[in-house]
DNA sequence: AGTCGTTTGGA
DNA sequence: CCAAACGAC
C-alpha cells in the first residue's frame, strides 16, 4: 500500500482545487491529511486570525474525520510522519508567499528521496508564472491583468470529492488548537460554510457589484476575502462560476480577484516588499513615532465618523470593507505621518481575512511607495469619503453608537453640529493641514 | 482606487 | 449662480 502525506500549508487549501487530484494521479492508496502548527505561531500576535484558524480546524477535522495535527518545525515534523506513515510522497498545497517558498525548500531537503510536490496554489494562475514577453515580471496591474486573463487558468476540480483515495484516518490530534470564545463577530469557518455563502451572494448580488461595491453602508461586497485567505474556496472556483455571467458586476469581480493574484504575484518577485517599502526611496522620508494618535486610530477614536467607524467595525468582525480600509490607510499615513507598517501591522492583528500580498501591498499602494501604487498627492479626505460612499451616515450610525441619535449628514461632521455628542471626541487633526504637511514631507524628498 | 482651486458654459 | 470639466499636486 502506498501513502501520500497531503501538506497543507499555513492554511487549508483544500484538495477540490487539485491538490488531492494530483495526490491520486501520484497512486497512493490512502493520504494523511497533515498540519503543522509552526513553533512560531504565536497566537498573541494573531489573536482574531488564531481564534479562526481553530474553527476551520475542528470543521476539517470533524469533516474527514482526523487531521493530523502537530506542533513543531516543519522540517522536522514533516519527514517524521512521512517515517510513521511510510508515506513515498508528500504533496503540499497553500499559500505562495517567500515564506512559505523558503521553509518548502527546507523541508525537501529533509525529505531526502521523498519527494515534495507542489501540489497546487491558492491562486488561480501560480504566482510567478504570468511574465511580459521578455520574461520579466509585472509592476503594473493593468497590464498584467491582460495577460493574466489571456493565460487563463484550468477548470476548477469537482469530482474528487468522492474520495476516490480514503484519507488515513489518525483519530483526534491532541495538537489540535482549542476553539475558544472570542469578543470577534467571526464568520463561519469551513468549505461548506465558504460555498454556501458565495452561492447565496452569486445569486443575490454580483450583478450589482459593480455599481455597488464601493459603498460600506450596503454592505454588498461579497466577503470572500476570508475564505480565500484560508483556502476553503479556490479562486478558480468563483472564476468559473462568474465566467457564466455576462453583467458588469461579474466583470468587476474577476477584476478584483485578479488584484489578489497581481500582488502575489508582485510580493513573489520581490520578497523584501512584504516588511520594508518596496520603492526605497519613501524610506528616507520624514515619519513620526506612533504616539497617542496611533492609539486613537486603533481604537476608532480620531473624531473622524467614517475612519472610526471602519476601524471599529474591524474590532468587532475582523473585518472592514475595502473602500474604508483605503481611507483609514491615507489617514494614518497621511495625516498622521506614520509609517504604513505600523497600519499594516495592527491589520494583520485585527482582520480574519489578513493576507500578506493583500495587506502589505494594499497599504503600500495607499503609502504611494508599492507596485502601480497612487501618486503620494492622492490624499484621500476623511470626511469627503465619508459623504461621497455613505451619503447616508448608516454605516456611521451602524459602528458609531454616540453618534447614532444625529440624523441626516451632519454625522459626518459632528463638531458643526450645534450640540455635538458629548461623548465623540473633537477632530483628531486638521486634516487640511496635515494634507499640507504630507506633501510637504513628501517634496523634501526631491526627484 | 483623490482632492482642490480654477475655469467654463449654460441658465 | 452653479455644476461640470479641467489641470496641478
């Protein structure tokens, strides 16, 4: 009998996608579902992400019937149950971040004769393989979405979910994490949960996306950014299933998926970008230490109703939506003059959806300094962005509870109001002026 | 994936 | 007088 040990990496890109299709075409007879909780996980630098990631254990766990869990090195860990296991292959499957890349090669070279196969990626075209004719990577989405698109991608596996190979079955992990209580509205976590829930909004939204997604008091982004961060549905796929459609909406969302694969595709080439700034030049630019202001921003208290109702809908779900995450960006890098890793850092604590290429880079095109990133002047106005995508105040009203009894748009400027909210705190900064300083600044770096 | 001050053209 | 368009940052 032969086995196949089924690696997942640090998330669970599930086998529907590939990865089990090619463990069968490899002829085992039986495969060890294996995660391994790397020694550096530490759970206090990722509380919410954590507190998920012990969901979508138990659900996987519960559903195949026993993932084998253990704590350590992968180097370490990985051969030790290809020896158990006497497994003759070991297919792995997830994330393509430098990281990840880094720590496979070590574990190959563990492996010794075994080999390690890469079994499938988390994107629909595996980062480092869209090139311009010259061979050389993109810097510019546009571009590079064109050529994505013409590459295309396969279909997406369905019917290996017949278990055509049984998993081994390796009864409850005692590694696996604990699923205990959390203050974070957080989504349910598995593939049923994750496919259920694009189906539903298949059906009931993507025709409107386009004309839609923008606007956080509607809430009608899809919020699959957490079930693709942690691979418990394949961008192929939502392709599919969007290549069936002929609405603008549908169009849209392939182009923001293809955003996704874009700056994992950019994080790949460049591997630095993902802690430092990837045009180096913004190192050199003036920044101010995170004070009291960081604090208040954290905490969604800047007297700003549209940044602290985004940065307190993030406490609350783990998640914000994106048109509110730019505009908390701008403000912390732009009106308070912090460096953009400090933002990113506090995001990747607080979101359930944090993804490296995503994050990073997302702030880093905010920051003006990452691939195809907004010219630095494109300052984003707090209050304006406000008016102009909740021209409501609902999604104000819905995070911010001492502004909830203030009707009509004087919620998004409270302190015109002739009785502000005792209990709001006053402007954090002028933002004119702070607009001024952050061009300021950037102008003293010449060129 | 922006903002702001200015200009322009129609009422 | 005001909105839409425009160009600069």
């Amino acid at each position: 009998m032969t086995v196949s040990v089924m690696w997942f990496r640090a998330d669970l890109r599930l086998a529907d996608q590939g990865a089990l299709r090619s463990a069968i075409e490899s002829g085992p007879d039986g495969v060890v579902p294996l995660f391994v909780l790397d020694d550096h996980f530490d759970p206090s630098n990722m509380p919410v992400r954590s507190a998920y990631l012990a969901r979508l254990l138990a659900d996987f766990d519960e559903r195949i019937g026993g993932l084998h869990v253990v704590r350590g090195r992968p180097e370490v860990e990985v051969p030790r149950v290809v020896e158990q296991a006497s497994a003759s292959s070991v297919h792995v499957t997830g994330g393509h971040t430098p990281y990840a890349m880094r720590r496979d090669r070590r574990v190959a070279d563990a492996l010794g004769d075994v080999p390690l196969v890469d079994a499938d990626s988390s994107y629909a075209v595996a980062p480092g393989t869209v090139r311009k004719g010259d061979g050389t990577s993109y810097k510019v989405f546009t571009p590079f979405f064109r050529s994505w698109q013409a590459q295309g991608s396969h279909p997406p596996v369905t019917a290996v979910r017949s278990h055509a190979v049984p998993w081994l079955r390796s009864g409850r992990s005692a590694a696996l994490p604990e699923v205990t209580e959390t203050d974070v509205d957080l989504p349910p976590a598995g593939e049923q949960a994750a496919r259920a829930h694009w189906r539903r909004w298949l059906d009931d939204h993507v025709d409107d996306y386009d004309g839609e997604r923008d606007r956080p008091d509607l809430d009608s982004t899809s919020r699959m950014s957490v079930h693709l961060k942690w691979g418990t549905i394949h961008p192929r796929t939502l392709l599919a299933d969007l290549a069936e459609r002929s609405s603008a909406g549908a169009r849209a969302y392939e182009r923001q998926l293809a955003f996704r694969e874009f700056y994992a595709d950019v994080l790949h080439e460049w591997p630095h970008s993902a802690f430092g700034y990837y045009n180096r030049d913004y190192e050199r630019m003036q920044y101010d230490e995170p004070a009291g202001d960081f604090e208040a921003w954290k905490e969604g208290r800047t007297g700003f109703p549209f940044i602290d109702a985004g940065m307190r809908q993030m406490l609350a779900q783990g998640w914000m939506h994106n048109r509110v995450r730019m505009a908390v960006a701008s403000f912390l890098v732009k009106d308070l003059h912090l460096e953009w890793t400090h933002g990113a850092r506090w995001f990747r604590e607080r979101l359930v959806d944090a993804d490296l290429a995503n994050n990073q880079h997302g702030w880093q095109w905010v920051a003006g300094c990452g691939t195809d990133a907004a010219p630095y002047f494109r300052v984003f106005n707090p209050v304006g962005q406000g008016k102009r995508f909740d021209p409501d105040g609902a999604y104000i009203r819905r995070w911010v509870p001492e502004l909830r009894g203030v009707e009509g748009r004087g919620v998004h400027e409270p302190w015109t109001l002739e009785e502000p909210p005792a209990d709001y705190p006053p402007p954090l900064v002028d933002h004119a002026q702070e607009r001024l300083e952050a061009l300021r600044r950037h102008d003293a770096l010449g060129g």
